[in-house]
C-alpha cells in the first residue's frame, strides 16, 4: 500500500469493532442473516471472520470499560456510543441474492446506491443500528 515516503507502510484495515447492547441478539443476526462464522467469543465480545486478513468485532457496550490483562500484555479500555458505520465486501453479481436473502430474513434494505464505478452498495441497520453496507467492487478506486 502506498504511503509517505520514509514512512512504514499499513497493508489494510485487520479489525472493526462494533459495540452492541445485547451480544446475544448481535450474534444470531450477524451468524444467521450475514452467515459470519465466530472464531472466537466469551461473554463480552465475539470474533468474526469477515474475510481475507478481516476480523469483525462485536464487544458488548460498556464491557471493555477496563483493561484485560493477557498473558503477553494489555488491552487498553474502549468503548462506543451510538449507530456506526462498515461496509463489507461482496462479489459482483451477488446483489440481488444479497437482496432477496435480506428480505427473506426480515430485514429492510434502507438504500441501494449504484456508484459511478460500476459498484454497488446496500444499506441496512444491524439490531443496534448500526449502518451495515454490503458492496461490490468498483466503489472505490482500490475496490
């Protein structure tokens, strides 16, 4: 990935983190309806393979307020308030099955928005509403 000269480079985003008040609720929605398979979870947060080097984290709302201790260091406290916003990636052609598995599952597509570079993105809200966007290539010039 291109950066500032004489600067380490960053080769992508590894992980998003959402806060959610009920984990219970955000996993059957994000491993029923999204298809996301846990990697790993306790009870105040679960880990999801969201793809290739991608990690979804869904940490219960206040259930980090206090740094865990690992055997190889620390986490430091975090939080977050209010609906966010991620996108994950979907092959192009899948959109409309895509469309049709969200319905089937109850859930409202808000907007689907056909960009100028042939992507296309859905947006839907998670039971925390949260912004979830589905999108295919060509919505950004690295995408």
């Amino acid at each position: 990935m291109p950066g500032r000269a004489g600067m380490p480079p960053i080769t992508g985003v590894l992980e998003t983190g959402l806060y959610v008040d009920d984990l219970a609720r955000a996993r059957d929605f994000y491993e029923r309806v999204l298809g996301l398979e846990p990697m790993v979870a306790d009870t105040r947060f679960c880990a999801y393979n969201a793809g290739p080097a991608s990690v979804l984290l869904l940490f219960t709302r206040g259930g980090t307020l206090e740094p865990v201790e690992l055997d190889g260091g620390t986490i430091p406290p975090h939080d977050g308030h209010g609906p966010l916003h991620y996108a994950l990636a979907i092959p192009a052609g899948s959109v409309e099955a895509w469309q049709a598995h969200l319905t089937g599952q109850g859930v409202t597509i808000e907007s689907r928005v056909d960009w100028g570079g042939g992507g296309i993105s859905l947006y839907f809200r998670d039971p925390d509403a949260n912004l979830v966007e589905l999108a295919t290539p060509g919505l950004w010039l690295n995408y």
